[in-house]
C-alpha cells in the first residue's frame, strides 16, 4: 500500500521509517556510490530530512519499506536550489505551486510494480495539493524508466555526457498517462485516492485541497 507520511511523524512508523532510511543507504552508498552520509544506525539521511519534507512510500504487507520519494515546497530550502543551479543558468526554482521530488529510493526486493504505484502517488500529491509541478534531478536510468511509464519530464537543463549526464526538469500531471501508470501498478484509480485519503485522515472521499506543509 502506499502511505504519505510527512517527516516528524515517521518515529510513528519505526519499522517502516528505519527499513527507509537502510534502503537508502544500501543503494544510494552501496550500489550507486554516491557521496552521502551514512551514520552509526546505517541510515542514510540528509539535512532536507530535517525540514519535515512528505514522503510517499510503498509499504509492504509486512511494514516494511519498499520504495519512497520526498517532497519539499520550492518556497523553502531545496536541492535544485543549494546544488544545482548549474543546470539552469542560475536560475531558481520558486514557486508555491511547484515542489521538489528527490530521493526516489527502492527496497532491494521491491516488486516490479513499485516504481509505477510511487509515481501514481505522487500524482495524488500533485491533485490534491493543487500543484502545477515537480521538479528533479534525474540521470538516464532514471529517463528511461519515466519514459517506460509516459511520464517524461519537460527537460528544463542537462550536463555531462553518457551515464554521467543529469538532468533537470518539469512533470506535470497528465491525465492520459494515468492509466498506463496504473496498469503497471496494478492499483485502480478508487484504492489510489483511499490510501491518500486514509493518510491524511479524510473520511468523505472528496479528497482536500487545503494542504500545506507545516
């Protein structure tokens, strides 16, 4: 299932919270070999952990984290803005309308219809919040799979060449591309928006748009 969870409420969900933050670490550390830190419990986290940030994560039936990405208003701190304005000319990335997906993690096991059921809920994000768009950092990998799932981003800049190149850029939500993602999720359109509405405590189903990160 997938469950939103913003970050001073995850010590409420210490299995989930902690199988999150060694996932990262394992393939963020171990496998991709970035340079990020990883501390005496084996969690990878970073300083827009500490800013409260949303998450979207799939959990298993066994609480267990599957996959996960973290969302923050461009209004605040952000990576595009702190780290990588060189792939916009300097230009920031500001708006109330638009936040920043990073960290787009999978469990070492996850089933194959994570990644699909992740970009689903950050549809739901971008619905009920009343946002225009995403922005991210992504590499080719990353490319690939969106274009798998028609969900390209509109490409805002690009450096470096090959599998060393990254991008940035722009989703918007597309209606037409919802029920590919879904398909490949295997979640209908009703279980999507109830485990929105379970997650933030709505009971009417007429979903909300009076969100804001506290």
């Amino acid at each position: 299932m997938l469950r939103y969870v913003y970050g001073n409420d995850l010590e409420k969900f210490p299995r989930l919270q902690d199988s999150m933050f060694r996932d990262r670490a394992e393939q963020f550390h171990t496998r991709l070999g970035w340079k990020v830190a990883v501390d005496a419990q084996g969690w990878e986290r970073d300083e827009y952990d500490a800013l409260n940030p949303l998450y979207v994560i799939w959990e298993t039936a066994s609480g267990r984290h599957g996959g996960s990405m973290r969302f923050l208003p461009t209004t605040g701190q952000t990576m595009v803005n702190d780290h990588f304005l060189h792939l916009t000319d300097g230009v920031r990335i500001e708006s109330p309308l638009i936040w920043e997906c990073t960290r787009f993690c999978l469990a070492p096991d996850a089933d194959r219809r994570v990644t699909a059921a992740l970009v689903l809920g950050a549809g739901e994000v971008m619905q009920n919040f009343s946002l225009s768009h995403f922005v991210g950092v992504f590499d080719p990998r990353m490319e690939r799979i969106y274009r798998m799932l028609g969900v390209n981003p509109d490409v805002i800049g690009r450096k470096g060449e090959g599998e060393a190149e990254i991008g940035i850029g722009l989703w918007e939500f597309i209606e037409s591309a919802r029920p590919r993602v879904q398909g490949r999720a295997k979640v209908t359109k009703a279980q999507s928006r109830l485990w929105f509405n379970a997650s933030f405590g709505i009971t009417d189903g007429a979903g909300t748009r009076a969100f804001a990160l506290a």
